[in-house]
C-alpha cells in the first residue's frame, strides 16, 4: 500500500532558503531550519543556501553549554532523511571566513555567488533570512 | 527571470548592500526600504558603490522611509527612483521573485 | 503547565503532557502516559519509543511521521516501516503519540 506522501500532491515549486547569519546571535538560523523542516512535508524542490556569516551554522564542533543555548547544528545533518539534499554554500564566504569545506558538519556543495545567483534566479519562491 | 532585492540595513551599520551586490545579477531592481535608504543619499560615502553599478541594476528608494528619516528626495543620487507603496507593491508584482537582504 | 507523578517525583509537563525537561525521562514515565491513554506498552511499543530517543540523542529534533516511518523501516525492517503497523501501536498518531512516551518535544510542523 502506497503512503499517503507518496501521492501525487500536484504542481512542485523550486523553493529556495538563503541563510545569511551566523547561528544564535539572532532567532534567524533557527526559525529558517524549522521553516524548511515544516516545508518538506509539503513534497517541494527545497534547496537550502549558505552565505555570508550564513555559513557558520554549518560549522563542525558548535558547543552551546556555556551560552545556555540548545546546539542545533546536529538537526542539520537530519536533512538528508527529510530528502533534503540542495546544500549550497559560497565559496567567497567561506574563504573570506577562513573556512573550507572540511570545516562543515554536512556534505553540501560549494559554488560561487554568481553560480549561487543563477539558481536563485530560477526559484519560484526565495526565503530570505 | 527578472529578481527584485530589497535591502533594509544602512550601509553605514551592515554588509547587506554590498552583499545583495556582489550575488545579484545584472538586470536585478534593488529597493533600499528602512535604514538603507540613508545610503540613496548622494554624496554619502556609500553612494560611489550604487553610481558604479547603475549600469547592472536599476535602483530604487522607498520615499515614506526618505520622509520619515528627514531625507529630502532632492538629495537622492541622480538615477535612483524614488517609489511610494503603491510603487514597492508594484515591483514585487511585475519581478519574478523577492530575496531580501535583511 | 502540569505535573507527572513518577514513583513518588513529581516531574512538568506541558499543556498537552509532553515532558517538558527531555533529561528527567526514565522508562516509567512511558508506561503511565500510555496508561493514561489506555494503552498497554509491548515490546513492539518499546522498540519505536527507544529509536525516538536515539533520533533525537543523534539530530536533536523529533522526526516527522513520513521521516520516521521510513527510518523504522530503514533499522527495523519493511514490515514495520509503513503507517499502518505504526498506526496500529500508536493510534494517535505514531509521531505525536510515540514522542510524548519517550519524553520528546511534540514533532516540529506536527500541528
């Protein structure tokens, strides 16, 4: 018996998620995660971006206990179960940052901006946090 | 695909606009809104960034932000529309999509 | 807010019965939350409560139903990763009801 997500659900949209801030200095990270955690119960073309200090949430070893915060960068590695696989992440931001890719917690794929705004040129919907 | 940016920090306080310039396409309309109206002022020491690239985008200032900030619309960078509402509403419709540099 | 009386310890709750502290959990709170909801806990019962914790021991969330559904099926074999099995043990949902028992936050986007 086929489950109930795996119907035809009608017309997919190419939804793009741009993160642009570092993680609990501000709600943003978080509030962007729990958006696209809710969206992939909707069987949309999600994709997510890394820019600027964006790229920090993606940052391996985030240990929160002497801020007082719950660490959320492990859920980032629960994406792929959620079928969300569209990890894109600026290579300028990372190398303005003195990251590379090694220094992140998930696979992800690492473009330019230029490359990064052709796929967000294509986008039905873009979310901006 | 044409893309609207809208940015709503000033460039004096945050990266937002040189951020929404260095990914933005060419052919992209860019909104300042809020705070970031302060860098459509001409003579700023930002407004060299928004007069070298009038040739890729075409730029726009949100004019109650102007009012509310006492920026008289005679003191924006030549080139840069000055928009109301009615004229952010129809940017958002007549673009494809919106990514806001917050 | 409410209380769970475990054993003599009183132990909060939120307004739904979920746990509101995940670290105070221990086994027997799972058995008079399910008591509560007429429900016996089996073994069946007992191997998706403890791979809920070991989810969020690992992700730090609680997975949605179609993400679990297809993780069961993933560890534990096909014939338990479908709703209907999981439906079956946890009749309000396997998500929403599973998670409350092992202690879990209600699952994000689970309304």
């Amino acid at each position: 018996m086929a489950e109930p997500w795996e119907e035809d659900e009608g017309p997919v949209k190419k939804f793009m998620f741009v993160n642009r801030k570092a993680p609990y200095g501000t709600i943003y990270a978080l509030e962007s995660l729990e958006v696209v955690l809710i969206s992939a119960a909707f069987d949309q073309d999600v994709s997510l971006v890394f820019v600027d200090d964006g790229v920090y949430q993606l940052k391996k070893g985030q240990t929160t206990d002497g801020i007082g915060m719950k660490n959320f960068s492990p859920t980032y590695r629960a994406l792929e179960g959620y079928d969300i696989e569209k990890l894109y992440v600026s290579k300028e931001s990372l190398e303005e940052r003195g990251l590379s890719e090694d220094d992140l917690l998930v696979d992800v794929q690492v473009m330019s901006k230029s490359e990064i705004a052709d796929l967000m040129d294509d986008q039905d919907v873009v979310l901006s946090f | 695909m044409t893309m609207l940016h809208t940015v709503n920090k000033s460039p004096f306080e945050r990266n937002a606009l040189d951020s929404c310039m260095s990914m933005a396409n060419k052919g992209s309309k860019i909104l300042l809104i809020e705070d970031a109206v302060v860098g459509a002022v001409d003579k700023n020491t930002h407004a060299e960034k928004i007069k070298g690239a009038m040739s890729d985008y075409t730029f726009y200032v949100l004019g109650p932000d102007l009012q509310a900030r006492g920026i008289d619309e005679g003191n924006v960078i030549d080139g840069v529309n000055v928009v109301d509402y009615a004229g952010y509403v129809d940017l958002v419709a007549e673009t494809d999509n919106v990514q806001s540099w917050l | 807010m409410g209380t769970i009386t475990v054993d003599g310890k009183d132990y909060e709750v939120d307004e739904e019965g979920y746990l509101v502290n995940l670290n105070e959990w221990v086994p027997a709170m799972a058995e008079i939350m399910a008591k509560d909801e007429d429900c016996t806990l089996t073994d069946a019962h007992w191997e998706v409560i403890n791979f809920l914790r070991e989810y969020y021991d690992e992700y730090q969330i609680a997975p949605a139903v179609r993400v679990l559904t297809k993780a069961i099926g993933k560890k534990l074999g096909a014939d338990k990763g479908n709703s209907k099995y999981l439906y079956e043990l946890f009749p309000y949902g396997p998500a929403k009801q599973a998670c409350k028992y092992a202690g879990l936050p209600k699952p994000t986007g689970c309304v």
